[in-house]
C-alpha cells in the first residue's frame, strides 16, 4: 500500500515530536506556527508548503526530506 506523502510528514511530524516529550504547543512555539496548523498536520488535513516543511523540521534537527520519507 502506498502512504499518501501528507500521511508520512503526519506521522513523522508526531512521532519525533512525541519522541521529545513535546506538546503540540510546545512544538509549534519553537516552529514558529500555530498550534492548531500542527494539530493539523498531524491529522494529515493540511498540505502544507514546502517553506512549513522546512519550519517543521528546524526544531526536530532532521531535514524537510526526512519528513516526508
């Protein structure tokens, strides 16, 4: 089965979030995005740009690829 790309960057996102013992708000305050965009990712509900991608994975120390791998 093939994971739709919006499914793997919602599912990393929370994942590596979690593995860092981060709320939503907590996250999304060092990226520097609203909560609720971030609750939105990572229900897969948002598509976001790759410049979000970017913000995203700044606070995680990975790349914009890794989360969408």
């Amino acid at each position: 089965m093939v994971v739709e790309i919006r499914t793997r960057l919602a599912q990393n996102v929370r994942r590596l979030r979690e593995a860092r013992g981060w709320s939503q708000e907590d996250y999304a305050d060092r990226a520097g995005i609203h909560r609720t965009y971030v609750s939105d990712i990572e229900r897969a509900r948002r598509n976001p740009t790759i410049t979000v991608v970017e913000k995203l994975a700044q606070p995680l120390e990975v790349t914009a690829s890794e989360l969408i791998a």
